[in-house]
C-alpha cells in the first residue's frame, strides 16, 4: 500500500482549466475490498476534512464507475508537467493518520497511471456541467499508423461538426497490460448519453464523407493498428471532489 500514501499525501493536483490545453493527467483506481465500500467512502470524506482543514491548495475528481467487476473509485488531477511532482504537499502530509486508520484497510489494491493530452485530436473546450465520463482505452500495435488514422477520421469530424470529438490522452509508461491511449466523453446526464447516440459513428461519419472504397481502407488500417481496446462510465462524486 506504499503506492497509495504516494498518491493520497503527495501528488500535485492543480485546478482545472476550462480550456483543453497541454498537460498531464494523473489518475488513480482503487479496488474496494467486498462490503467495505461505505467505509471507505467514509475515510475518504474524512481525508478531504482533513486536507482541507491543513488549508490543502489542490484540487481533485472523485469517480464511482459504473460496469464492470468489483467496486472500483477513481481520483483525477490535472498537473502542468512532471516538475510539480517534486512539490510537497503539507497538508496531505498532515492527513497520513487518517489515510492510515480509514482507507487503507478498506482498499484490496490500486493502480496508478500517468497521461499527457492531446489537444491537436480534442475539442478545445471542456464542459463545466459534466457529471459523467465515458472513457475507451486503446492498447495499440502500430502507434505511428493509429495516430495517423486518428488525425485523419479527427479532421473530418472537426469539418463536418465544426470541432473533434471528446479529448484524447496519451499514456506515459504503464506496465504491459496498460492502454496506450484513451479518449473520454463528458455528459451532463445519462440522458445526455442517449442524444449522443443518435449522432453517427465516427467511422459511419468517415464513410459518408469520403464513400465506400475510403472507408474500407481505413477500417483495414485501423485493423493493423489496434490491438484491443474497451471502455466504461465513470461518475461524478461532488462530495468526494474537491
């Protein structure tokens, strides 16, 4: 659990800019032990009590999400480059005891990851009303040919729609089974999701630009590029965020 006091008591968390700029993303999942998730939500909200109450300066998101196995949270923060990790954090430094007594017992494990942005792949904005994020993650086999791929379907969807869609990231080391890039999706409501179905897929969008022969070659490409790739909502907890 050493890797967790890394993430609770140190890490560099700057506030959050409304325009989708160069920088890192540091994000975190914990694994929830089985029946002990109100306690462990309970530790975190004395956490964030505490760090506020040291007059903590950092600012982060904390994520429920939604699929898949286990009872899995998130925190992420933005940071402007990998010199603000050298920053200590005093407050957090002051909260150990309670990162100690009220959350570690409760975590079965964590996983830490580090990405940098994207901006030439994004839209350019980000929404203030967020309360959901749709997040796919690629693990790719030829990086220089998704990127290409990437470019090019972005380049059409910007001249069609007027703009990218979602914000791209890419990793920054990992181990063998980590992604290599992911692209998110905010929401205001799960509502807000089912009027973004109705919009066409980005590759239907690519076909119907540049017609059949285009798009086959395309899908072919993106065949030889990616190796797998999946995807979950993750959903805002405002209490938890600071």
């Amino acid at each position: 659990m050493k890797q967790l006091f890394i993430i609770l008591l140190v890490l560099p968390l700057m506030a959050m800019s409304q325009t989708f700029e160069k920088r890192m993303l540091s994000m975190t999942e914990f694994t929830v032990k089985q029946g002990h998730t109100a306690q462990f939500m309970e530790g975190v909200k004395k956490w964030k009590e505490c760090y506020n109450e040291n007059e903590g300066t950092n600012s982060w998101n904390f994520w429920s999400r939604v699929q898949g196995e286990n009872n899995v949270y998130g925190v992420t923060g933005y940071m402007p480059n990998w010199a603000d990790m050298d920053k200590e954090d005093m407050a957090g430094k002051s909260c150990r005891m309670i990162a100690m007594t009220f959350i570690v017992p409760h975590v079965e494990k964590s996983h830490y990851a580090i990405s940098k942005t994207l901006p030439d792949w994004s839209k350019k904005t980000l929404s203030t009303d967020s309360k959901l994020v749709w997040v796919t993650y690629f693990k790719v086999k030829n990086g220089a040919l998704f990127s290409e791929i990437i470019k090019e379907v972005t380049a059409t969807i910007a001249a069609e729609e007027g703009e990218p869609r979602g914000y791209w990231y890419s990793f920054m080391g990992g181990g063998e089974d980590d992604p290599d890039y992911m692209v998110t999706d905010l929401f205001s409501s799960y509502a807000a999701i089912d009027e973004d179905d109705k919009k066409d897929a980005p590759f239907a969008l690519y076909k119907k630009v540049h017609g059949d022969k285009k798009a086959n070659q395309m899908m072919d490409k993106w065949r030889m590029a990616l190796g797998s790739s999946w995807s979950y909502i993750w959903e805002l907890n405002e209490e938890l965020s600071n």
